[in-house]
C-alpha cells in the first residue's frame, strides 16, 4: 500500500470551522504526536508546521499568517483550560523561566511594547 509522505491542510476560517463542527463533519482529523520543525515560506505569507502523526506518518500543516495571528490570540486560553481539567485545580498555570526582558516604544507611537523572553528562546 502506498502512502503519501505529507498530507497538507490549509487554515479553514473560524465560521467555516464552526460550522462543520456543528454539522459533525470534521474532515482530515489527524492526531499529532509531536511537532517537528516550523518554518516561514518565502515572502513570509505562510508559516509551515511540520508535525509526526500518531502512527509516525509526517504531516505538514501550511497557514496563512492571518490565521497563525488567531492562533496566538487562541492558544493561551485553551492550554490554560487543559491544564485546570488536567490537574482539577483553577489556579494552575503554564509557568516559563524568563531569560530577559525589552521594554521599547513602539514606532510613530507612545505606545510602549514589552518583550518577555524565555530561556529557550520564546519572546512575546
């Protein structure tokens, strides 16, 4: 039996997703074991994740950056819902060791921007 080395999915838009969830229609559910690299396509207008599957199949998840901008916003609150479920405790947290910190103003602005970075390299 062939098999596809890299399946590729594309970002589907929130109502989009919504929607088919509501249906229960969830096409190419795919449980991933690990993620394996990310990278930022030329021109920077997708970001490549690259993911091992449950059965150790490789698999390529390709996003917009518009959608990659959603899933910052998204991610924080859902790994802070997984862990409170995980642990039954409503104070539980994703904690990192900060490395160091920027506090800068942003262009044209008096906005001021405040980089966290974490040892392993995270800043946000």
């Amino acid at each position: 039996m062939l098999r596809d080395p890299v399946r590729t999915l594309r970002c589907v838009p929130y109502r989009c997703l919504q929607m088919l969830q509501e249906r229960a229609q969830m096409p190419n559910t795919i449980d991933i074991e690990s993620l394996t690299t990310c990278l930022v396509t030329p021109g920077g207008a997708r970001i490549r994740l690259n993911f091992e599957d449950a059965g150790g199949r490789a698999t390529t998840l390709i996003l917009p950056t518009s959608c990659v901008h959603q899933l910052v916003m998204t991610l924080p609150h859902l790994l802070s819902t997984a862990l409170r479920a995980q642990h039954g405790d409503a104070s539980a947290r994703a904690v990192f060791p900060l490395d160091g910190w920027r506090l800068e103003t942003a262009a044209g602005t008096s906005d001021l921007i405040l980089t966290l970075k974490t040892t392993d390299g995270l800043a946000s």
